[in-house]
C-alpha cells in the first residue's frame, strides 16, 4: 500500500513538473501568434486570429535567422575555447604538484564569483583600445572568458576523482603528456565535458549585455539583441518578440535532445563525488 501511495506521489510530482516545463513553451508559442491588444488583455487565452505576420516580421525586421547563426557561431566557437583550455588547466591543476597551485586555483574559483556588471566598462574600454568592437573574435573571447572557471572548477573536481593509477598504466604503455590527456583522460571525462558543454554554450547562446555594447552592426546581432528591434520608444511589438524567442529556442531544444543523457549523467557524477 505504502508502495503505491508513492508511486502515485511521484507521477502527481512529474506530471506537475512536466506540466511546469512546457507551459511557458505553449504560452511563448501562443502569444507569438498574437497581436499587442490579445497579448495586453489577456496572455493566457488563445489568440482569436493566427498572426503569422509576426514570424514574417521577425524574419525581415530583426533578421532572426542571420542573428540566430551569429549567435550559434559565437557560442559553439566559445564552447570549444573553453573546453580545450579547460582541460589544459584542469590536467595540470589536478595532475601535476608544484608550488602556487593553490592560489592558482582559488583565482579560477574567485572568477566564477565575479559579477558581470561589473566588467562592463572595463571590457569595453580593451575593445576600443584592441579594435574589438563589432568583432567577432573578441565577443568569442569574452564568453569564453566568462565561462572558462566554471570550467576549469568542474574539470578539475572531476579528474580528480579519476585514479592516477590510470596515468601511470598509460605511461608504461609509452604515453606522452599530450596522449594521457586527450587519448586516455578526455574520454573518461566525457560526461562533465558534456554537462560543461551545455552550460557553455547556453550561456553564450542567450546572452544580451556584451552582444548589445560590442556589436553595432545589424549583421553581427546576436538573438538577444536583434529582439530589441521590436522594442521603441513609445511601443513594444510584443508579437514579433514572441516569434523570436520561438525560433531561437529551436537549437537549444535540439542540442538538448542530442546530449541530454551525459548531461544528466554528468550532474549525477559531478553529485557522487561531491
């Protein structure tokens, strides 16, 4: 009996969470078809006419699928900066002993607990002086940047956990410091490189303040920044901004789909371990 009045408490608990997850999907997806005046009266009905214009004008005013391509290139490329530096740093900080390690490490530690607000005047003045402004290889390299010790304290948490008997073996195979990384550790560090991945890469993909201040020009928008096309002065096209969202969250549910397993097993690992 005890058994079953679980059960029941559990599928009550996932339908409501499922029903909590897709819920902003179909209200996002129903006011994309809206105008401003069904939206204002009411975002939970259903719309009384189907507005594809807002999809049209999402794709001709805010050119939703050239800032969508800009967005991906800029947090795939950053994604894989900060997993191949990542990994560098996180061998050398949990492998090799020398001294300073310590503060090494407690520096990447104190970086994740930087505030981006903070470091907004700062990187935009090294944009101007380095000519990085509307550049797509500093706004990469800032993402990175940012990114880059939450991945070095995963990493490191991780490989530590892995026995260095496995390097020894590998070394007495003939393996050299390159090889024992990217041959014999990357592989069994797969589930955190994933999990490392999607944060990443969400972080890059959806991100506003650095896309707004660095890039100018309408070619080089990100997602975030192209939905402010619709924002004006005196009047918000709460449509359009709808529509965007719709279409921009398509990769991340697709990569999700694609990786959502060693995600998972990753953040059980990481949560072992800890």
């Amino acid at each position: 009996m005890r058994r079953k009045v679980k059960r029941i408490i559990v599928y009550v608990f996932a339908a409501f969470w499922t029903v909590m997850t897709i819920f902003p999907l179909l209200l996002t997806l129903m006011n994309s078809l809206k105008d401003n005046a069904e939206i204002t009266l009411g975002m939970l009905s259903f719309p009384t006419k189907l507005l594809w214009s807002n999809y049209l004008s999402a794709f001709s005013d805010a050119h939703i699928l050239q800032a969508i391509l800009n967005s991906l290139i800029f947090a795939v490329s950053s994604t894989v900066l900060t997993i191949f530096m990542g990994m560098l740093a996180a061998y050398i900080l949990s492998r090799k002993k020398f001294i300073g390690r310590n503060i090494i490490y407690t520096a990447f530690l104190i970086g994740v607990m930087v505030p981006i607000h903070c470091t907004i005047i700062p990187i935009s003045s090294m944009a101007t002086a380095v000519h990085g402004k509307n550049e797509s290889w500093f706004l990469i390299l800032v993402y990175t940047a940012f990114a880059l010790p939450q991945a070095i304290f995963l990493f490191t948490g991780y490989m530590d956990g892995v026995s260095k008997e496995l390097d020894d073996a590998a070394k007495i195979d003939g393996c050299g410091e390159g090889r024992l990384l990217f041959n014999v550790l990357m592989p069994v560090c797969v589930p955190i490189i994933s999990t490392e991945a999607i944060l990443a890469f969400v972080a890059g993909y959806g991100e506003l303040i650095f896309g707004m201040i660095l890039m100018s020009d309408q070619d080089k928008y990100t997602i975030a920044r192209a939905m402010l096309t619709f924002s004006g002065s005196y009047q918000i096209s709460y449509g359009p901004i709808f529509a965007c969202i719709i279409l921009a969250v398509i990769p991340m549910v697709v990569l999700y789909l694609l990786f959502h397993e060693k995600v998972q097993e990753g953040m059980l690992t990481g949560a072992i371990k800890g």
